[in-house]
C-alpha cells in the first residue's frame, strides 16, 4: 500500500521536481512533502483514479480540522486507504 501511495504522491511531486523524496509512514504532507490545498486536491483526483468510488479522499479530510490536516502523515492516509478497501470488500 506504501509503494502504491508513494507513486501517486510522486505524481503530484512530479509538478515541483520534488519526484525523487523519499516517502515514509512518517513523511507529513506538509511539513516534509510541502502539499499545499490544491495539491490536495490533485492527490484526492489521483487517488480517486486509481482506487475509484472506494476511497474517497475529500470526505476523509472534511473530517479533519486545519491543525490536524497539517499534521497529516502518509501513514494517516494509508491507515485510510486500508481501511476503506476493507469496507468495500465487505459492504
């Protein structure tokens, strides 16, 4: 899931030259990647590409308040891409 997620973020990445970071559980979208919003944005269309209607990327950052979406690791999207290929296997 990791190395799935770490592309589609290095698509985005691909934009500033910044293709080549290394990506970790730990790596924050915003402090170590620098994703600004609409970078966001592009990520929920990628992820939407890739997974379709299964995870839905804007619901899980409506969630979320400005200092949490700040602290927003890969690790917090991956938890979420597992859990929510889980809920579409089983519903």
């Amino acid at each position: 899931m990791l190395a799935d997620l770490s592309a589609i973020l290095r698509t985005v990445l691909e934009e500033y030259g910044l293709d080549d970071s290394e990506i970790t559980l730990d790596t924050s979208f915003h402090d170590d990647l620098e994703l600004e919003s609409i970078d966001l944005v592009t990520l929920s269309a990628q992820l939407r590409e890739f997974y379709g209607e299964r995870v839905n990327f804007a619901a899980f950052m409506a969630d979320r308040g400005l200092e949490e979406i700040i602290a927003l690791t890969v690790g917090d999207l991956v938890g979420y891409v597992v859990g929510s290929l889980a809920v579409a296997e089983v519903g």
